[in-house]
C-alpha cells in the first residue's frame, strides 16, 4: 500500500484573495509608477495568479499591467528525468521586458529550482531592469537548494521535504485552496 497522507487546508478561496489584495498593496506601495511594471506568472499556477494579481493591482491604477505566462519546462535542470516526452506548454508574453521591472509570480516556492529556470528563461525574452517575485506560499528557507527569495510571500509554511503542498484553482475547474500534505509513513 501507499503511504498515507494526511491533508490540512492552509488557505481557502477568502484567504486567497486577501493574499492577492496584500501582494498588490506591496507592490503599489513599493513601485510608486507602475507603468514599468510587468507581471510574468509560471506556467500553471503562478500564470493564474499573474492575472489575478493584475487585476487587484488595477483596482488601485485603473490601468491594467502588461501579463504574461512563461513556460519553464525546457529550462528545467531535470527535464531528462521527466521521461522521454516531457510536456511543453506555451510561453505567451505578448511585450517587451526590456528595461521592465518584471515581477516572476509562482504558486510554491520550494527548493528555488524552478525559479532559477524561470529567471533562465526570461533572459530569453530581453533584458528587464529587475526581477521581482512574489509566491502565494513560501515552503521556508531550509527546505532551499538555491539562494532564491521571494519579494513578496502570502503566507510561510515550513514542512518537511517528503511532504507537498497542492494549490488547486477555480481556473482548473476546484475550489481556491491550499492544502498541505504530509506524508504519514509506509503501511504494510
């Protein structure tokens, strides 16, 4: 049998939003001219986070950043470990980033491996002036294989290695959750 899990919800759809609302506040408050600014989610998770950030943000602006969705899978340093046909999915950034303060949005930060591919695969699109990233959830620094730090976290939650954390998205057809799985041992 599979080891058993066990699962606590760590965000619902509310604490969500009032993540998004906080991360946008940051940024305005931060950036006092947003026309510089351009939002780059990572491919799933972080590209709905991208567009809803972006829409929180123009509550306060009105105009709407320039977003975008990046692809990360062939920057990967372990993409010959996925298995013969990895999946790509599309890079759509419909702008220039160049001299752009560019704020990479993920869903988890984890071991820092798919932000550093993230911030490889930027480089392919221009030369912004500075990356910025903001994570809906920070697993902690010691679980960090890379020196990797958001700029903006909704909310730190520290677990051990074998352990996930899931984000589910109404976009992908669940409710808004986080739910942390911890990873209870083998049963026989």
């Amino acid at each position: 049998m599979s080891p058993k899990r066990d699962k606590k919800v760590i965000l619902d759809q509310e604490d969500i939003e009032q993540a998004l609302r906080t991360i946008a506040r940051q940024i305005t408050s931060k950036h006092k001219i947003l026309k510089d600014i351009v939002l780059v989610g990572i491919r799933t998770g972080g590209a709905f986070l991208a567009f809803r950030l972006r829409d929180e943000i123009s509550k306060k602006d009105s105009e709407k950043q320039p977003t975008g969705v990046l692809d990360i899978n062939l920057y990967r340093d372990d993409w010959t470990r996925i298995g013969p046909n990895p999946k790509l999915g599309s890079t759509e950034i419909p702008f220039s980033i160049d001299d752009k303060i560019v704020i990479l949005v993920d869903d988890v930060l984890f071991t820092g491996r798919t932000v550093r591919a993230a911030l490889d695969a930027l480089i392919d699109f221009g030369r912004p002036k500075k990356i910025e990233l903001a994570v809906l959830v920070d697993r902690g620094e010691e679980q960090r294989e890379l020196p990797i730090k958001a700029n903006y976290i909704a909310k730190e939650w520290h677990t051990a290695a074998k352990d996930t954390i899931n984000v589910y998205f109404k976009e992908q057809g669940f409710r808004d959750r986080v739910v942390v799985e911890e990873k209870k041992g083998n049963l026989s």
